[in-house]
C-alpha cells in the first residue's frame, strides 16, 4: 500500500463522487450480484504462476465487449426482461403490485423499457450481423493501447453466439451455424491482443420454465413468481422434473464450456458470470480441469469462488487491493452493451480511472457494445481515438510501470519506472458528474511526492515543459498551473 495519506483521502474523495454518481446503478449491481449467485466480497484470489498467464497484472487495459440479442433494440444486455427492481424497499398490496408489474414499471432505470423474456428472446429472428468486422474493433484497440479484450460468447440471455451442440438457442439455430467467437478470437491475435471470453453460467432460457423474472421483494413475499410473459406463475414444478431439469441444465454448461475451451487454441482469460442454480454449480467444469485443457489461462472467481484476478464492478476499490491481482470494468457508457445511443462518459473521467487503477496496479476494464449488424458505433471508434492520442503522450506512464516503491508517497495516483516518476493530475468534476458537460475548469494544481533524493528534472509529460517545483524534507512539491493543464489527465514526470 504505497501512497500517503493525502493520496488516500484523494482516492476516497473520488471514489465518494463517482459513488453518487453510480448510486442507483452500483445497487442495481449489487441486486444483479445476488440474482446470479456472485458474492464479491467472498471471493478468493490465488493467481496461477503458470509462465503463460503472468502478462496480467502488466495489460492495464482490456476492452469489454458486450454483445448478443439485446443489440436488435439498443438495449442493455439480459437485464431488460426482469422487471420488479424499484420495489425491493417498498410494500405494495397485491393489486399495487399486479399494475406496477404489468405496466413494467420500476426497471433497473426507469427510463429503459422491459420486455417480456419471449420478447427479448424473439430478437434472435431479428440478429443478423451481416457487418460484422472485430477486425476493424481490435485494430482500433490496439492502436488506442488496449492489450487485451473480452467478448460476451453468452450472456444471461442464454443465447450462445457460437454454434453450439448443447441447449437450442445458438447460432446453430438461428444463423446457420456461423460462428461469431471464431473471428474475433482471430482478430485478436492477428493485433496481438490476448484472448478473453466471458461466460454466463446462469442460462435464463434454458430456464425459463422454472425461473422468476421479478427481482425478489423482501417487503412482498406473498407476490407470486413471474413467467416468461411476466404473468404469476399458478404451479409448482415437478420434483422429478425439475431434477432432470437440472442435470440438463449441469449438462449444458459444462458443454459449452468445454465446446469455447476445446474449439479456438489457446485462450487466455475466462471471464465466468455467476453459477448456475444448480446443486455442485462449482464442480460443473473444475479449475483443475479448465487447467488441464488451458494450463496458461487466467479466470475470475465468479463461478467457482476462488480465481486468478478479483473484479471490481462499476464501484472501483477505495484502496489499493494489496498483492494480489485484480480488475476494475465498467462500462463506458452507463450500458455495458448500448454503445449506440447512449452519451458516452468523459474521456476524462475515464482516463482519470485508468490512471487510478494502474497506480495501484489494478487493469481497466470499459465496455462498449457493438449494433445489431455486427458494426461498432462511430462513437465507439471516436472515443478510442482521444485514448490512443493521449496514450501517444503519456504512455510510458502507463505502460511497464509499477507502483511507487515502499518508503515513497504521493498526493496523487502515481506510477515508478526506474528513475522516473509519474503522478497524474486528473481533472475535477460536479458532484455526480461523469460526462463532458460536468467536468469543472482547470485550476492550478499542486502535487507533492516524497522520494529520497533532490529530483532531476520535472516537467509536465505532454508539452515537456520544465515545471517549477520545491524540494524540502525529502518532498518534492509541484505546481501545475491552469495554464498549462489539458482536457484529460495530465502527467507530471519527476526523474530522480
């Protein structure tokens, strides 16, 4: 834990203001979390020390790829087809409850419609990629800096977007067979970025004849479940039914799991979504046995409780998460999968937690969502560029470093390379603000780093400027006038 106490009540200050800001979404996540069977803060993490696998705590930057159905209407992914989520705190009576429910009212956020699950699921007849180019996706990332990416092959949504030969709800049954993991695992190599797929075990089509689609209500207990139509289920399942239900359902994961191990070469991250709601949902497919088949890979511990990284989603950790490796993702609009038509987050607030995970040595994480026919918004490819231009500049303080040595403090987030040191300025917003148009004017900034000997040199990375600065008590003090500050994070370069 190598930053002072200034650092720290900074880090805490802007974890508290993005905090307000992600209020309502980091509850809706944490209500997500418990409905896909994922505990956070039980999770264990012991990484691998297979020589494949140890580039991970060095990426930094991965993309997070959120595709499938829910692109056909510009929608986030799975979530729109369960209703219920404002009424978790709230009573209602049961004819209350029965109009809420039926006008679809009190989604994750209440502007977005929800649509009945054989709704969301009718969009499979209306998912045609005919555009779809992740050559185009990952060049773009690569050039921005990105050094690895995450592809959804399968969200809670249930659809498989290979052509898989277990369940019926695959590429296989609505495109032909065409395979949309295969080029984009190709994609990634051909650009040198590592291969991660995400994998949602919890499979809400194959379960749909057993499944509530209401988000559970502590204060209404006496309210009936939800069908697929979001009508009250009226019967009990089958003991003996359900039971074989379940062992196909344990079937079916396992499958598809080996199907995305076996089929590609060598994949490099298994991004796991929750378990099943299944007896020995951890022992569907062991980590011993994905070893086995990908000695190399690294996996999160979302289905098997224990992992090579930890994942932090959308709240970003208050301090640094000590020696262990981990990941922050959030999306970068406030979608993971609509990249379309919903405003992007300020490059600089995003920037500005990039920077703030890598001096911590955590990797960033942001989602984008590609269109129904397979192309990437504009959008998409505009905001990696700002990414890539500031990368250009202020790359080496991102790339190949590590966190500050023991004994040095920083008011900031800062990394060290040999000699150098880099503290980041990043730019101030409203309260609840993450958008361009919340971003507060630049003001002259100070910055202090404890380090043992009289710097060199210090100077502002971008224009490389010499900037002026105070050396007293083994603390180097430095201004960053208005003047010279930019739009997006900038770099204070101190060589020692």
């Amino acid at each position: 834990m190598k930053f002072s106490c200034s650092f720290l009540a900074c880090a805490l200050v802007l974890v508290s203001l993005q905090g307000l800001a992600q209020h309502k979404e980091n509850e809706a996540a944490l209500a997500e979390h418990s409905m896909i069977n994922v505990n956070e803060a039980a999770a264990k993490s012991a990484h691998t020390l297979h020589p494949d696998a140890q580039w991970y705590p060095e990426a930094g930057l991965g993309l997070f790829i959120h595709w499938g159905l829910s692109s056909v209407k510009d929608l986030d992914a799975s979530w729109p087809m369960i209703t219920g989520w404002g009424l978790a705190s709230i009573k209602l009576d049961s004819a209350e409850m029965a109009r809420v429910i039926r006008e679809r009212h009190y989604n994750i956020n209440n502007e977005r419609p929800v649509l009945t699950p054989n709704e969301y699921w009718a969009m499979a007849k209306e998912f045609k990629p005919t555009n779809y180019d992740p050559d185009k996706w990952l060049n773009a990332a690569k050039e921005a800096g990105f050094t690895y990416a995450v592809l959804t092959t399968k969200h809670h949504e249930g659809f498989a977007m290979w052509p898989s030969n277990y369940g019926d709800f695959s590429t296989k049954n609505y495109m032909g067979g065409k395979d949309l993991v295969k080029p984009f695992i190709e994609a990634c190599r051909k650009h040198g970025l590592k291969v991660g797929l995400y994998f949602s075990p919890p499979d809400w089509y194959f379960e749909r004849d057993y499944k509530s689609f209401r988000r559970p209500s502590p204060n209404n207990p006496d309210f009936p479940e939800l069908d697929a139509d979001l009508n009250p289920r009226t019967t009990k399942p089958d003991p003996e039914a359900l039971k074989q239900h379940k062992a196909a359902y344990a079937a079916l994961v396992r499958g598809q799991i080996l199907e995305l191990l076996t089929n590609y070469g060598k994949i490099d991250l298994l991004w796991f979504d929750g378990k099943a709601p299944i007896e020995n949902a951890t022992r569907v497919v062991t980590p011993e046995e994905i070893r086995k088949l990908q000695p190399g890979i690294v996996m999160n511990p979302r289905m098997h409780g224990t992992g090579d990284f930890r994942t932090f989603e959308r709240t970003p950790p208050a301090a640094d998460p000590g020696d262990v490796w981990a990941e922050f993702c959030n999306p970068w609009t406030n979608s993971w999968a609509n990249s379309n038509t919903i405003p992007f987050r300020s490059n600089a607030f995003i920037l500005g937690q990039f920077v703030s995970m890598r001096a911590w040595g955590v990797n960033y994480l942001p989602s984008v969502g590609p269109k129904a026919d397979g192309s990437m918004p504009d959008a998409v490819y505009e905001n990696m560029k700002v990414v890539e231009k500031w990368m250009q500049v202020n790359g080496r303080a991102v790339k190949g470093t590590g966190q500050l040595p023991a004994g040095e403090l920083a008011s900031v987030p800062a990394t060290a390379q040999g000699n150098y040191r880099y503290l980041f300025a990043i730019p101030e917003f409203k309260s609840n603000g993450m958008y361009e148009k919340d971003r507060l004017p630049a003001k002259d900034t100070v910055l202090t780093l404890k380090v043992p000997v009289k710097p060199k040199s210090v100077t502002l990375l971008g224009s490389k400027k010499a900037l002026s600065y105070k050396y007293a008590n083994k603390e180097v003090t430095v201004t960053l006038p208005a003047s010279m500050r930019s739009n997006l994070v900038d770099v204070v370069q101190v060589e020692l």
